[in-house]
C-alpha cells in the first residue's frame, strides 16, 4: 500500500486539532512509539498525535481518510503480536490521555471507562468500592482497558470468570470514517442487531478506535486461597489440570509454569519463595475464591488430596497476603525473565484443556527436532499455553527466517488438530498473520476483509495486520 507521507500541511492541521504540544516528531519519541513487547522490532512512524477527547479523534480520522495517510492505534505499547507497530509509518495515534474512569455505577454493577485507562487501577478502583473487573493479564500493572478490549485480553481470573469479552456491554468507537457511535447498550441483554460490540472486541484497532467503555462488574470475592504444587513430571502436571475440573473444581486460577520457566523468574527477581529441586519439572498454581472460608479451605483440601494421585512433592499452601503476592509476582513476571534472560519469540497457543499433554508433548518435539529449547507456561485451567522459543545456537538466518518459520507452523498445525487455534489472547497483529490460513479457510478470510473493507473503505487504520 503507498500512503500518502505527511508534509508540514498536515501536521499543521494536527496541531489544530490536538494543539501544538500532542503533536511529536522528534526522533526520541517516533522510536518509542516505533516499537512494542514484541521481540526486537521498529517501524517509526512520521508523527505521533495524542488526543484527548473523541471529536479530536474524529477530526484526525476524517483527515487520515481524505488525505489517505495510515494511522495506527496505540494503547500502553505492552502487546506481543505487533498490533500497535505502525509499520505503514504515517500516524501513531497515542490514546493515553484518555485516561479517566468516568463512572462507577454501584446500583447497576457497571462502569464507563476511557481506554488508556491502567487495568490494575481500574481494578483497584472498583475493589474499593466491593466491586470485581476480573480480566487480569500480566501485564495489567501497565496495560490499558483499551488495549485489552482490542485483543479480548485474557488472564489468570478467566479460566472462572471470563475474558475481557465477557465483560464489556457497549463501546462508544470512532469509525476511519470519522464517525462516532455505540455498538450496543447498557445492558446485561441484547438481542437488537447484530453484535456490533462483539465485533469489535478483539478486532486489533482495525475496525475503528474505542473511545469509552462500558463494562460488567461483580461483588467482589471475600476471600481466596493459593497453592503452589511441584510434580516430577511435566506431563502429570499437564494431566492433572483437566482432572480438577473434572472432579468438579473450578479454581478462580490455575497456572502451568514448566521448571525453566520458575527457575529464570526466581533469579530474575531474586525470590527464594520456591525451593527448586533438580526433581521438579513443572509447578501448578492454583487458586480458589470465595464468600465462605470454610468452603474454600474443603476445596483447597479435596483439590491437593487430587494432586496427591500423582508424583508430586511438598505442596506450598500461601500463609500470608504477601506469600500469594510473591508467588504471583514470579508468574506474572516470567515472560519478562526470560526475554532478558535470552533471545526469544513467544507464541500463543490455545487448545481444549484435556489436550494440553499433547500440545506440550509436541512443542517439546518440534524444539528437539530443529534444535532449540522451549520454555512454556501460561494459564493452563483455560488450555492457553505461552511457549518461549530460545534461540540458543541456532544462526541469524535459521532464527529470522523460513527455519524457525516452519517449526512455528508446526507447532500451529498441532494445536488446529487438536481442536485449538493459533491464539489465545495476544492477538494475530503483525507477526502470526502468516500462520491464520492453518486455521481459517479462503472463505473464512474473504467474510473478515470483506468486513475490514465495510468499517474502512480505504483501509487507513491499522493496515497490514491481521489479514493482510
């Protein structure tokens, strides 16, 4: 696609629309909005514009659209796929002055929200008040609501309460156009139309730009209680994740990390929560929540009485509120620990629960077969694996090029025959566009660019991501 570049007209006519000041050019920032967490890449855009309200954000749209330049939406630069790269360069649209929660309605058990919005303050906004926003990825110390309603962000809470789809009921959303409107209303029921809300939520800022939020929340859980469990076996931990729920458990939480992967995070924040064995090959966490304490400490009992079935080792049961932070500090923190630890690209798979033995079994064959290493982890109760692939000793061609490319396609052809897909909650963006044919037919992808054509005409927003 030839966008047309930006020439000091237009950015001229920005600094009408935002003011002088939410209008950066220089070379600092157009590499910092150049790059997100995903692996070690750079586009730069031409211009990054910061609005503050969503007639500035129509007003840029409707810019965008008549001069035909490329904008792409960005939230808090956390993403792994590379939704937020402007890779067409022209505008990156910062919406981090959107930043307020605009109102908690404790009546109704809902909130409207702006969508550079942090997740864990919203969270602890709601918490004050007795309320629960469940959605919680790793990254929610730093994430924006809206960066999580453009990838259905996931996280530990889901395998109980749901993703981030679950939870929001409308969206006021600027169209390329330069349109505003509501996809929905503000209520727990609608049958009115097809679910435009829906259609957006996980649509990678490429159908239009969310501007408020209005989503569920819950009473929040009194209580909760974590443990910590070492098997000998990284496949008994595997198996062992379908047998809770099975056995009729559904834990608030339920966490694999493969021994690497604790053994990189303990360094990384210099824990010694865990004793790390040389017998110990995966941990489970598992969480339960609740109004009744003595209801959860018989779950947590009847659940480590499940784990004893397999070969497992001293069950860590968190004693204090700073234990359960630790322990889920060393979680969250893992895929951090290991891309400082080592070159890596991480992969997103998602698969039925009682086929994460499988997937894990040939992940680890596929790495033994091109010979490098995997390091995986992820929130197992929900059969969403993370899977770190070291680059180790292979070479800069073998990394970067169609040999890793391959082993990646493989690893994706297993999930799509086990019945899971390529992505669980980091989105296709950038870098998986090239594996959607593994598990889309032709005409799947013909009804989802005929959809980006109807919203974008001209395909100025966020172009080349997902389907090309």
């Amino acid at each position: 696609m030839q966008f047309k570049k930006i020439t000091n007209e237009i950015i001229t006519r920005l600094k009408k629309i935002v003011g002088d000041e939410y209008v950066l050019f220089d070379s600092e920032n157009l590499e910092k909005y150049g790059r997100d967490e995903t692996e070690n890449l750079l586009f730069k855009p031409e211009v990054v514009v910061k609005p503050i309200t969503p007639q500035e954000v129509s007003e840029i749209l409707k810019l965008a659209n008549t001069e035909f330049i490329s904008v792409t939406p960005r939230g808090a630069g956390t993403g792994l796929s590379g939704g937020a790269l402007p890779i067409y360069s022209g505008i990156s649209l910062s919406m981090e002055r959107f930043n307020k929660i605009l109102e908690i309605d404790e009546r109704n058990l809902q909130a409207t929200v702006e969508p550079g919005v942090i997740n864990e303050a919203f969270q602890n906004a709601v918490k004050e008040k007795g309320l629960f926003y469940p959605p919680d990825p790793a990254s929610k110390g730093s994430c924006f609501l809206g960066g999580n309603v453009a990838e259905s962000s996931g996280g530990p809470k889901c395998v109980k309460y749901g993703t981030t789809k679950d939870y929001i009921l409308n969206l006021e959303v600027v169209l390329p156009t330069g349109e505003i409107i509501y996809t929905g209303a503000n209520t727990l029921k609608n049958s009115t139309g097809y679910n435009l809300t829906q259609l957006m939520i996980g649509s990678e800022g490429t159908l239009g730009i969310v501007t408020k939020i209005i989503v569920k929340l819950l009473p929040h859980p009194r209580y909760d209680l974590l443990m910590l469990v070492p098997f000998r076996s990284l496949d008994e931990a595997c198996e062992a994740v379908s047998e809770v729920f099975r056995s009729g458990f559904t834990p608030s939480a339920l966490e694999l990390m493969e021994r690497d992967a604790l053994d990189y995070v303990c360094k990384f924040v210099e824990s010694s929560v865990v004793k790390l064995t040389e017998d110990i090959q995966a941990h489970l966490l598992i969480e339960v929540d609740g109004n009744d304490m003595n209801v959860l400490m018989k779950e947590m009992e009847a659940i480590s009485e499940l784990m004893s079935k397999y070969n497992v080792a001293d069950i860590l049961f968190a004693e204090s509120a700073a234990q359960k932070e630790e322990l889920w500090k060393l979680r969250r923190k893992i895929n951090e620990a290991v891309k400082s630890n080592a070159i890596s690209k991480e992969q997103d798979t998602v698969v039925p629960r009682a086929e994460l033995p499988k997937l894990v079994k040939g992940v680890k064959d596929v790495g033994n077969n091109y010979n490098f290493k995997t390091v995986c982890y992820g929130h197992a109760g929900d059969g969403n694996l993370h899977i770190r692939l070291i680059k180790g000793d292979l070479t800069h061609e073998q990394w970067n090029g169609d040999y890793i490319k391959k082993a990646i396609a493989e690893i994706f052809m297993l999930c799509k025959q086990l019945g899971g897909t390529i992505s669980g909650e980091h989105g296709i963006g950038l870098i998986q566009q090239e594996y959607v044919k593994i598990v889309f037919s032709e005409k799947t992808l013909e009804l989802q660019r005929s959809i980006k054509t109807i919203f974008d005409p001209k395909g100025i927003l966020n172009p080349g991501k997902m389907f090309g």
